[in-house]
C-alpha cells in the first residue's frame, strides 16, 4: 500500500518519455507547450479570453464565408457576413450546426482545397442516438490531445500514475486502436477495463484487478462506477490506493455521487466530455465544472437563441478554433447544461462555470443472467454505422427480450443489422433474445425528448438502477 502513495520514479521517467516519443509520432512536434499555453489561458480574466475568442471567431467566420460552401450558404440564408461581426453575441444571427446538417451536408463542410486523405475521420454513437461522423486534422486532434492532458492535471493525476479507466468497447476498432490500447497498457500504465456489461463475477473481478496495479486512478461512466462502488460495500473490500475517481460520459447523480465516496473514500471529479474531447470537468473545489475555453469558443444558449444567463438552462455549441479544413462553427452537442454564477474559484482556474449537465442519464438493460449493460456503451455500437442507422432506441419489456428500434440511414442493409445484433446479443447473452424493428423516426415523450432506453423492467429486477431518477433523458 505504501509503494502505491510513494510514486515509482521509473515510471515517471517511462511515461514522460513514451508520451514525447507518442507525440512526435503523431503530431511530430511535443505537446508539452500547447498544454502550457491552455494551462496560462485559464488563468486569463474573462475580458482578455473574451476579446482572445473574439479575433479567432472573426478570422474562422471569414475563412468559412470564403472557403466552404455550406457556410457561405448558410450565412447568406440568413443575410450574415463576416464584416457584420464585431462581438461574440453577434453570432447568435448564425444557426447552429446539428446533427442533421452534417448527416445531409458533409461533403459541403469541407474547406475548398484541402487534402481530404490528411484528415482524421472520427465517428460518435451520440448521447442523443443519432450518430455523427465528422473529421479533423491532425492539429486539431493535437489540441484535443493536449486538453485531454490538462483536465488530468486539473484532477491532479501526474504522468506516471496508474490508472483505470471502466468504459465502453471499441466495436469494430481498427488495427492501430488496438496497438494504442496495448501501448496504453504496457508502457503509459493506462488500464481499460470494459463494462459492456457488468455482472457479479466482472464486477468482482475488477475490484481484484484494481487493487493487485495499485491503481491510484479510476474513472469511468457514473453507472458502471456506482455498480462498482456498490459491490465493493457489499463485500466489504477497499481500495486504499485509489486516491483520484472521475467520472464522464453521463450525468453524475447524487445517489451516485454519495455511493461513490462511501466506498472509495473520495470525492468524485465529475467531467463532461463529447466523444473523446473534454467540454468540461470539475476542479478540486467540487463546485461546478469548469468550461474549457481555452482551446475553443463553447456558447450556452437558450431555445429563443440568446445567451442562458446563471440559474439558466441552455444547449451547449461549441465553435472549434482549429479545424480549419472541416469547420465545425456553433455545433450543436445535443446536451442542456445549467450556467453557474460568475466569480472566482477557489482552484485559481478562471474559466466560467456551468453547475450541472442535464440529460445523460445512465440506465441498464438487463438480461435473464444477471447482467447490466450500461447506455452509455451501448451507444459506442452505432459509432461504425454512423451512416447506416439516422437514429435509435432500445426497447425493453423484460429481462428475456430487447427490442433495437432504429431508423434507417444511407447503405443500411442486412449486414449492418447483423453487425448491431451480434454487439448487443455480446453484450447481453444468448439468453436475450434480440430484435430489430425499422421505423421511419423515434417516437419522442410528451415532452419532446428522445430516450435512448425504454425500459418496462419492473424496478425490483434491476435495483442497481434505482434512482431518484428514471430512463435516460435525452433533449
Ligand atoms: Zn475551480
């Protein structure tokens, strides 16, 4: 237990190296400076990162008008020019980017001249169920990279730490994935252990896992975290080595929250994130996440449009300041957030804050066998077929059948239904019997909201879910 407090100096020196030999062979230059300049960035008073955004947003509105089609048409449908712009509330004239715009305008959004074959093509599930593709060059992805490092240096992970992340599969992942994993594993001390579904024999099984690395790191989705938690109280086991606990992917709920601490003895970082780009996390202080505008323009913003103010709700857009060839300008995330008041933190960081994300909500499907599968891998199957299926939900009346209800998209055929069915029958068993039905759209609650998991599963069989709170609620 001592060894695992004390930090191995072998180790330190092996990560720091492995993550400069990783850097130059992805990016080709360190990424140490660009997570200095984020780190100085959010220590900026709010009118000097103001007016900062502002000059980037003005120059990537001018170069979109020029150079990409969807955008000076979109800009000229609303009778917008770049010369009007002169303050961020300005952009409110410009709709946002939604899923749907880039499902039917992809090939639009491309920057005249650029060389497609340079640029990273990256697919999302989506938290709302509709999965997105879009692409990024690869100084884009240094600078997603270099966030990545300074949110664990806000949670106060240090290079060298071993950690252990509980997430989802990557169904369908290429060859290089695969070896990154293994690097992960190997040299950097980075752990993954997947919770596609998560039963007693697993659940124990990673508890054991955790302990024999003497992980002083855990994170993963609040669902599988609080599964986690729960069985450790149930058998009585601690952890005394885990000294850091994230969480991300869906909403961190009290009864989580507090489940988690009893069992680890920590409070949890909970961290918001869209796809594999932090959006924003929680500092020491546990009060609020910190928004991450240091490396691009992200806008709260009310269904009427207009800025949410604090106590307000709105949709988060984010405007990314370094994808030039692909330009994504107020792109919709498809998540409510709540704005916190402004004012200093007590971490020192002086990025604004936002007091909760609203409408990830973690659920389970269950099977006959005793397993829980978390939503939020679910949603990593439809990645691949991110054409394919526009959208879907999953239907579950009892434990013994799921029903997949999806909504077609471009070149869906029987192998894309085979591909689904054979990841969640892997994830639930062959004792659920799987279904899928086609539909022409998700049918929505009264309130308008599209929920990833309808579960008719009557409480008492799947009592790990309980919550204040019932089924995944996506806006
Ligand atoms: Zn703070």
């Amino acid at each position: 237990m001592l060894g695992a407090r004390m930090r191995d100096p072998i180790r330190v020196l092996k990560t720091r190296w492995a993550r400069t030999l990783s850097d130059w062979v992805r990016f080709g230059r360190s990424l140490g400076p660009l997570v200095a300049e984020l780190r100085e960035r959010d220590t900026w008073d709010p009118e000097r990162l103001r007016t900062w955004q502002t000059d980037r947003v003005r120059a990537l509105l001018r170069h979109a008008y020029d150079n990409v089609p969807f955008y000076r048409r979109r800009f000229e449908s609303v009778g917008f020019h770049p010369d009007d712009f002169s303050d961020l509330a300005d952009l409110s004239r410009i709709p946002p980017l939604t899923k749907k715009d880039i499902r039917e305008c992809a090939e639009e959004i491309f920057a005249r001249g650029v060389e497609r074959w340079r640029l990273k093509k990256g697919r999302t599930g989506g938290s709302t169920g509709e999965p997105t593709a879009f692409y990024r060059p690869s100084s884009e992805v240094a600078w997603h990279v270099a966030s990545i490092r300074r949110c664990e240096e806000m949670l106060g992970i240090r290079p060298g730490d071993v950690m252990v992340r509980v997430g989802g599969v990557a169904y369908a992942a290429t060859w290089q994935k695969r070896l990154y994993g293994l690097w992960e594993s190997r040299v950097l001390g980075v752990h993954g252990l997947t919770c596609d579904y998560l039963d007693d024999d697993r659940l124990i099984k990673y508890i054991d896992t955790i302990a024999d690395i003497e992980a002083r790191v855990v994170g993963g989705y609040p669902s599988a975290m609080y599964l986690l938690a729960t069985k450790m109280l149930e058998i009585g086991r601690r952890l005394p080595s885990v000294q850091i606990v994230w969480t991300s992917s869906e909403m961190l709920q009290p009864f989580q929250r507090e489940r988690i601490r009893e069992a680890f003895g920590v409070e949890a970082f909970d961290t918001y994130g869209a796809g594999d780009v932090p959006v924003a996390s929680e500092c020491a202080a546990h009060n609020g996440l910190h928004l991450f505008q240091s490396a691009r323009l992200i806008e709260v913003v009310k269904e009427d449009g207009t800025s949410a103010r604090p106590g307000e709700v709105g949709q988060v857009l984010v405007t990314s300041f370094y994808n030039w060839d692909w330009p994504y300008i107020r792109y919709d995330l498809g998540d409510l957030v709540e704005v916190s008041p402004p004012g200093p933190c007590v971490c020192g960081i002086r990025l604004p804050k936002v007091s909760r994300v609203l409408g990830r909500t973690g659920d389970y499907l269950v099977s006959p066998d005793g397993r829980r599968a978390t939503v939020a891998n679910l949603t990593l199957i439809f990645g691949p077929v991110a054409r394919q299926v526009r959208a879907y939900q999953f239907f579950q009346e009892d434990p013994a059948s799921v029903e997949i209800r999806l909504v077609p998209g471009y070149g869906y055929d029987s192998t894309t239904e085979t591909f689904i069915t054979d990841c969640v029958r892997s994830v639930l068993g062959e004792a659920c019997r799987i279904t899928v039905r086609t539909m022409q759209d998700i049918p929505t609650t009264p309130a308008g909201k599209r929920l990833l998991v309808v579960s008719k599963v009557p409480q008492q069989d799947r009592p790990e879910a309980s919550g204040p709170s019932r089924g995944v609620s996506c806006p």
